[in-house]
C-alpha cells in the first residue's frame, strides 16, 4: 500500500518555524496567556533547563505536524499537548523548581521569555579528523 502523503523524495513538509526559539518568541509565548498564580513556577530562561527544552521541543513537534489537520489538529494540540506539558513545566516541583528567587521574575502574571544567546542550540562542530600517518 502507498503512502498518499509522501511525496516522491519523501521530504517533511517544512515546518512554520525554523526552530524552538522561533516558536517560543514568535508564537507560543504572546499565544499562552495563562494567568500565573503563586503555585506555579516559568523560568524566562526556560533555554537553561533539559527538561524544559525537551518538552517544550516535543510541544513545539507536535504543534508542527498538528497545525496541518485543519480539522482537530489544533484542538487536540492544545488539549492532548500544551494543556498537558504546562502542568508539568509550571509544576512548584518541576524543571523550574529552583528558579523560585533565581533567575526568574516572580512577580511575572504571564510567560515571558529572555532569548537564547546566538549559537546556543548550534550542533556541536564535527571533531577534525585524524591526521593520516604515513
């Protein structure tokens, strides 16, 4: 059976935004407009944080694949996705448990977000090969 989707070099469609920062400053961030409460804990340096790189990588996937189902795409990212991960990076005990009095702004209602220095998710350069002895 053919795939009906894939095209005859088997590319992704292109993503919306070019990479997770994009998506955080440009979309996510202006678009999430939870009202914080004393409980709940965001890092503007959510891009110092593993864990919260991961999840918010995974939210930024799905909202890319999700975006193209015009008809429960965004409904079901929003539900089955943000609502989810949110929980769990606003967590008092989650990733940015110890950013209460650090780096964070806690009077802050809503998300805000500090860029990531240029380069910081930059691949790590290739190792120079080694030399060949003769």
């Amino acid at each position: 059976m053919t795939n009906p989707t894939a095209t005859s070099t088997d590319q992704q469609p292109s993503t919306r935004f070019p990479t997770l920062t994009a998506w955080m400053t440009e979309w996510f961030l202006p678009t999430w407009q939870h009202r914080l409460d004393q409980s709940q804990i965001w890092c503007a340096q959510w891009w110092q944080h593993a864990e919260a790189i991961a999840r918010l990588e995974a939210m930024w996937r799905a909202w890319e694949a999700l975006r193209l189902d015009g008809a429960l795409g965004m409904a079901t990212w929003w539900r089955d996705v943000a609502d989810y991960q949110m929980l769990q990076l606003l967590d008092q005990n989650g990733p940015f448990a110890a950013c209460r009095g650090g780096h964070t702004d806690d009077d802050a209602l809503f998300l805000t977000g500090d860029p990531a220095p240029p380069g910081w998710f930059d691949p790590a350069p290739a190792p120079a090969p080694e030399p060949a002895w003769t």
